[in-house]
C-alpha cells in the first residue's frame, strides 16, 4: 500500500474505493492493556482465541476508529467504519507495511490480516484471553456475547454511550487488572481485512491498524491474503 492511500487517524476528505470522495472523522476508544505486548487482532465473536497476533512495546496504547460518511450528500445519512487503530507513537508516520507473521514478512502483494464473520473487529492482549475469559469457549456467545440482558457485549456495542454505537471497549469477565477488548462494526461487514503497521523515519513501530477497505484509491487487483493456519478468505457481504 502507498502511503498517501493510506487515510487512518486523519479526519477530513477522503477518496472512497467506490470512486467518490468522503469525509472521515476520528473517535477515540480509550486505552487498550497489552501488558504482554502480544497485541491480538481478530472478530471477536468467532476467533477471539485465535488471533493474527503483532507484537508491540508492552503496556497501555489509545485505540481509535477512523470513520467515513460515504453518504451521496456527505450528510452524516451513511457512516461506515474505515479503520480500527492503536497508536504506539505519535512521531509521524514515514513508512506502512503488511504486519509481518510468525515467520516473517508476508510474500510480496500479500498480507496478514482478520477473517471477519460477524461484522466486528477487536483489538487485545492475545496472552489474556485464557486467564480473562470463561474456560468453555463454546459458551462464550450465550454466556458473554449475546446474553439478552444488559451488559451482554452485544448490549454494549449497541449503545452510543461511553462510546459511539458500534463501537465499544469491554473488560474480560474473569479480568484481574483490566485485560480489556476493544471492538468495532468492520465497515461494510464481513471479509478479510489487512492488518497493517505504521513506521517513523526510523523503522519504529507508530502503530497497528486494521484496514476495512472504505477509504483509499480503486484497487487495480486484489492483493492475496497469507493465511496462517485457520486463516481463510472470506467472500465480503453487506451487514
């Protein structure tokens, strides 16, 4: 990906893929823990003991979510999430690259990136999901995720308080010191999504950034997603 097709954390006009032009505004998430510094990227409610995992400076990192009106008017009528991002720096960005995996770079025209089944995206400490999170991953979408009760992380996300609705920062049920998941809609729904980093001058880590494909000039070609393992291609479709 050239960098000047690269739009996350930058709020104002925008290209869309579609060929039309967009407006992009930025709302913070809050603080995602990752004090293992294993950052985990995955649809929370199929893969979330399963993650494309990047490794980052241990601690605490801002998250945010690039939105995009991609309304015909640009007014307000049609808002889709354009990228999920957590910041290590705020030194500017010089460089972006495909994330690398656990053997290295992906093939050139290739990526990593997060198998989307649900319509969500997260970002977590991938190391806490087996001490945070109930033992029996088979109960997690009755038990946690979709409870009908309030409080139930589906409950949350549809709320537009403390963060906008389709968004939402939760803490894992069984937490001891704030392992915490950070969640958003994936722009136009399901799919396979790149995970990308962003580097200063220096070849530093400034970020993580998961790219839901909204924002960005046409693609000549779709590039070829790298699996790894349980990994796939999945067809995009409309939420």
């Amino acid at each position: 990906m050239r960098l000047s097709d690269f739009f996350a954390l930058v709020p104002g006009d925008a290209p869309l893929v579609t060929g039309a032009a967009g407006e992009l505004t930025v709302h913070e998430l809050g603080v995602l823990r990752v004090p293992s510094g294993t950052l985990g990227a995955a649809d929370p409610f199929v893969a979330l003991d399963r993650p494309i995992t990047v490794r980052i400076p241990p601690g605490d990192h801002p998250v945010a979510v690039t939105i995009a009106d991609v309304s015909t008017q640009r007014d307000g009528s049609h808002l889709r999430e354009a990228y999920l991002s957590l910041v290590i720096s705020d030194v500017p960005t010089a460089s972006i690259e495909p994330v690398p995996g656990p053997d290295g770079p992906p093939e050139p025209g290739s990526f990593f990136g997060v198998a989307v089944d649900a319509g969500t995206v997260a970002f977590f400490d991938a190391d806490a999901v087996e001490a945070s999170m109930p033992n029996d991953g088979d109960s997690w979408y009755d038990d946690v995720f979709d409870t009908d009760e309030p409080g139930s992380w589906f409950d949350i996300m549809d709320s537009d308080s403390p963060h906008r609705a389709g968004t939402a920062n939760i803490e894992m049920p069984l937490a001891r010191s704030g392992e915490n998941v950070i969640l958003a809609h994936s722009g136009w729904g399901d799919g396979f999504y790149p995970v990308l980093q962003t580097l200063d001058a220096d070849g530093r880590l400034t970020g993580v950034h998961i790219d839901l494909q909204v924002v960005g000039s046409p693609p000549d070609a779709d590039p070829e997603p790298q699996a790894t393992g349980w990994l796939a291609r999945v067809k995009r479709a409309l939420r």
